[in-house]
C-alpha cells in the first residue's frame, strides 16, 4: 500500500524539463545569449540595446522609468548607468519639474548604438517571422500573455 501511494505521488511530480517555467527561462536565455552574440561585435550587450532602444530621444527617460523596464534593483541600475555614461552612450541631467528626478538622455554615440541594436531585432524578430507561421505566432503571443498575467495572479498560499 505504501508503495503504491509512493509511486502515484512520484507519477503525480512534474519533471521541471517538463515545466513551463522553465521553458520560458531556457528560451529567453537561448535569445539573450544568441543577441549578445551578434551585438558584441558592435560594443553592446543585449540589456544595453534593450535600455538605448526604449531611452525617449527628445524627453529622455526617467531613471525610475528605466529601472522598471530592466526590472533591475538601483543600485545594478546605477553601476549599468555610470559605465554607459563612462562609454559615451548616455548623460543624466536633473528633470527640471522635480529635481530629485533624474532623466537619461542619448548621446550621439548612443543614438548609433540604439540604431544598430534595431536593426539586430527587426532582423530577428523578420528571421522568426519568416520561420512561425502567423498563426503559430498569434497563438504563441496569445498564450505568453496569458502567462504573464497569471503570474501577475498567481498567489501561492491559495
């Protein structure tokens, strides 16, 4: 009898190769990793790109703004922003409504990375389209967001 309920309860077990989390971190770290690759060759990481690419040009953005997209505590925010500073790619400037506020801006270099980091995306994003059929792909969106919010739902003790 012990057994038996041994075995249904390890029959019952979900392998973790199995789970749908851990698809979705192996596959986002197959993308990262395949970005970082190409981009390399231009002086960036896949999270610059990403950071540059959403940077307003003519606004800015603020940093809390910025932290939020990278979902990045401030203090691995602020080392990423002093190193992109030192590299030329961004300047902080105080926001001129609230002065504790401070906004990132692109530098001429900046804007160069950001471009190149585009067009690295548009070419992956056209390389998967032309490889996903576009049903394939409404039905993988549709069910990534469907994840997504019931993670946002999700509550353990219930």
């Amino acid at each position: 009898m012990y057994h038996g309920l041994m075995t249904q309860t390890m029959s019952n077990q979900i392998k973790h190769q199995e789970t749908i989390d851990y698809f979705l971190k192996i596959v986002w770290q197959t993308v990262a990793n395949r970005y970082n690759q190409v981009v390399t060759e231009f002086g960036i990481t896949q999270s610059i790109g990403y950071l540059l690419i959403n940077i307003d040009e003519k606004e800015g953005t603020t940093v809390s703004q910025v932290a939020a997209l990278l979902g990045l505590k401030s203090t691995s925010l602020s080392r990423m922003l002093a190193q992109l500073e030192k590299s030329g790619l961004i300047y902080r400037e105080s926001n001129e409504g609230d002065k504790r506020s401070v906004k990132i801006y692109l530098t001429p270099l900046g804007k160069e990375k950001r471009h190149q980091a585009r067009v690295i995306g548009k070419k992956f994003n056209n390389y998967l389209n032309d490889h996903i059929s576009e049903n394939d792909r409404e039905y993988l969106i549709k069910m990534l967001k469907k994840v997504n919010q019931l993670t946002l739902n999700f509550k353990p003790d219930e």
